[in-house]
C-alpha cells in the first residue's frame, strides 16, 4: 500500500530569473535554505530591518500544510541576523513572491549579498479545528498562571 503524500511535490517558479533553486544542506536536513535575490548589496545596519527578496514563490499542494520561515542558526548566532517576525508563516493558498524580514540585533552593520542563504523554510502539516466560544475552560494544575510559573 502505498502512502498518499508520496506523489505530493512543491511546486515553485522563478520570479526572477537569477532565483536561486532552495536546497536542503544535507539529505536529513527539514529546512530548504532560502537565497538573496537582490539586485545590489543590502545593507542591514544595527537596529534596523529590511526586506529581502528570494525571488521565487511556491505552490503548497494542500491546505493541510504551510511553510514556515525560520532564521538560519549561523546568521543568528555569528552576525546577529535574525527574521524580523520570528517565524514567517505561509499560507497553502499564496501564490506572490517568498520575502524574507531580516533584522540586525548586532552593534555592526551586515551586508546581504546576492545568492546568500538568507533563511530557511521547512513544510510543517496543519490541523484545522473548529472554534467554539464557551463559558468556562477545564481546570488543571496551573491554572492562569503564565510567564515564569514553571520556573527559571
């Protein structure tokens, strides 16, 4: 018997003809890397946040997937170049070019080049549930209790 989601692909086109294809950096990685598809250099001063082009948009073959925009841990951690938005999220149902919100936490400017990786998009299944207001929630041990009640 085979698995329904093994005829599945996605599909993608090139906005711009100097797109780079995303890749996965190994065979095991979940995340496909997202590449610069800028005309020029871009700048990226301290504090400051701008909108990179990957040139390329994509068709998720189900609304019970999305696309998820996730920082590349290398940029993070070594530049300070982190997604502006924490995570992007992209709808099965969008057909527009992926951009990438990239921000600079770092005292140094950055400076994006064409065909960098920029970022990294990994496909995630979705659940629809259906949303029913209520009165009242079930009670559990913690309750309301939020930020920092488990603690440190």
């Amino acid at each position: 018997m085979s698995n329904k989601n093994e005829n599945q692909v996605l599909k993608f086109i090139k906005i711009s003809k100097n797109a780079h294809v995303p890749t996965r950096g190994t065979s095991y990685s979940a995340g496909m890397d997202l590449y610069a598809c800028e005309e020029t250099d871009v700048i990226i001063n301290p504090s400051e946040i701008k909108k990179i082009s990957c040139g390329i948009a994509i068709e998720i073959p189900s609304k019970n997937y999305a696309a998820f925009i996730f920082s590349r841990s290398g940029l993070g951690v070594n530049h300070g170049i982190a997604m502006a938005n924490g995570v992007g999220v992209i709808d099965s149902d969008y057909r527009g070019e992926i951009f990438v919100g990239l921000c600079n936490v770092s005292n140094k400017p950055y400076t994006v080049h064409h065909n960098d990786r920029i970022a990294q998009m990994i496909i995630i299944e979705t659940k629809y549930f259906p949303l029913v207001e209520c009165l009242s929630l079930s009670k559990t041990s913690r309750g309301s209790d939020g930020f920092g009640s488990t603690g440190k």
